[in-house]
C-alpha cells in the first residue's frame, strides 16, 4: 500500500507539474495582472471666488479628470468723475452698481480751509481789477485783512483785496494772493 501511495504521489505531482505553467502564453485570466491602483482623485473645480462661473464641470476621462471650463466675469465700476457703490457678487453675475456724479469741491470752503495765518475774511467781491489768471486757474476775490506793508514814504498799508486761486476744472484750491497797490507818487502826494 506504500508502494501505490508514493506511486499515486509522483504521478499527481507530475501530472500538475505536466501542464501549462500558470499565467504563461493562452493561459491566462484576470489573477494574473498586477493590481491597478491609484488614490482618490477630486474633480477640480472653478475658483470658488467672486467673479468666477463654471460653464462646464470637469469630467472623469477613464484615468483622470478633465479640467472644467471657467469664466472670470471682472467687477463693474463706474465711470471716473462718479463715486461708486457695490456691486456685490450673486453667484451668477455682479449686482447693485451704483453710480452718482462726484460733487465739485466747494472753492469757497477750499480758501477758506487754507486760508494763510493772520488774514480775515470779511466778505466776497468781485473781480474789479479785472484781473487775469493762468490757463486753468480762476480766482475768488475777498475783502478783508491781508498782509502789511509798507511804502517807498514808510507809510503802512493793510492789503484788503484778497484773491483765492483755484483750478478751473475741478474748483480745487491752489493759493492765495494779495492785491497791492503800491504808492508810486512822491511822499506827501
């Protein structure tokens, strides 16, 4: 009964090993590729920020994601010259611009503000010299105190005739001046 045992052993063992080798040529199945792995991939997306739309997500292309296809919608503004309110970002487009003309500075209040140590204002004229000014500067004439000075006969003399200078375009201030008449007669004249 040994006998046939190891009989039965060597003849198992060499039939198993008579036949084709496992994962050889024609002998093959779905045990015998490597394992094809990657890591979890997540679709990419549009920023996720103002301005931005997706018009179309990514998609899955057998092996990766394809990259989505983005708009940037830059934020409105107004024109220059207007003060600017919003807008705000809805998620789909940009809403509530507001637009509103800019105010000219005030050139009263603009002489007023920078008017020089010393000097008071006690009322507005006109320009009665008649005076002309620079390409782009307009003036306000003031009475009241000024500088002193004196003249070639040692008499002094309070400028009262003010002149604020201001930009044409905008009424910004620019500075003041003073209208002085100097005594061009002889002393006691």
């Amino acid at each position: 009964m040994w006998i046939a045992v190891v009989m039965g052993m060597v003849t198992a063992s060499s039939t198993a090993n008579a036949g084709p080798v496992r994962c050889s040529v024609n002998n093959q199945d779905s045990t015998c590729v490597g394992h094809l792995t990657t890591a979890w991939q997540t679709a990419p997306t549009c920023p996720n920020q103002p301005g931005w739309t997706t018009i179309a997500s990514a998609q899955w292309i057998g092996s990766q994601y394809s990259a989505p296809q983005c708009n940037y919608q830059a934020a409105p503004t107004c024109p220059s010259g207007y003060d600017q309110v919003g807008p705000s970002w809805n998620g789909n487009s940009w809403v509530g611009l507001s637009c509103t003309p800019r105010s000219p500075p005030d050139p009263t209040a603009g002489c007023m503000a920078n008017l020089p140590a010393g000097w008071t204002i006690t009322g507005q004229t006109s320009n009665t010299r008649n005076m002309t000014f620079p390409a782009g500067i307009s003036g306000l004439f003031f009475t009241g105190t000024g500088d002193t000075w004196v003249d070639k006969c040692g008499t002094t003399h309070v400028n009262t005739v003010l002149i604020c200078e201001v930009r044409t375009a905008d009424s910004g201030f620019v500075t003041w001046a003073q209208d002085v008449n100097y005594n061009v007669g002889s002393c006691g004249h």
